[in-house]
C-alpha cells in the first residue's frame, strides 16, 4: 500500500471515531438534555463538544483525501466509528461504577 493511502486511512479512522462520539453530544445539547461530558453535563457544554468534534472530524476527514483514497478512507471511517458507538450503546461513562 501506497503512503497516501495509509495516511488516508488513519486520518479517516480519526474522523469516525471523533464524528461517533460528537453525535451524541450535538443531538442532546440542542435537544436540552444533560449528558456527561469531562467539561460537565449541561447541554450548551454538549453542543459545544458535539460540534468541536464534528468540526475536527470534518477535517480529518479533508486530510484523508477521500476522493483520491475512496475505499481506505471508507474503510478508516467505518472502523473508526465501530468501536466508539460501541462505547455509547453500552451506556457507560469514564469513571462510572457499577
């Protein structure tokens, strides 16, 4: 595999797990609901991280080249976004107990 093509594919990786975990921030902060962030849990905190997230993913996902690069970037993003929907359906928080 080419350079580019790596550097597409972990770029893209970096964008879906940003994008995965900034969605369920954005969509509760301007729905007004509390969710835990590590800044806190009120919801403009929220739609300020959900946003921040997706702005980054965005540009991760710019540098990944996704026309020159279609199956590794679609590859990065897929794998990259996996693991932390995991994360969110499993419904835990850093540092919760049990």
């Amino acid at each position: 595999m080419e350079t580019g093509m790596w550097q597409a594919i972990l770029l893209a990786f970096l964008a879906g797990v940003l994008a995965a975990n900034a969605y369920p921030h954005f969509t509760k902060g301007i729905t007004a609901q509390r969710f835990p962030t590590v800044f806190g849990s009120s919801p403009v905190v929220n739609v300020l991280a959900g946003w921040s997230g997706l702005t980054l993913a965005g540009l991760c996902l710019l540098g990944a080249h996704p026309v020159r690069h279609p199956g590794g970037a679609l590859l990065g993003l897929a794998v990259g976004a996996l693991p932390m929907g995991l994360f969110h359906a499993a419904g835990r928080t850093i540092g919760a107990r049990d």
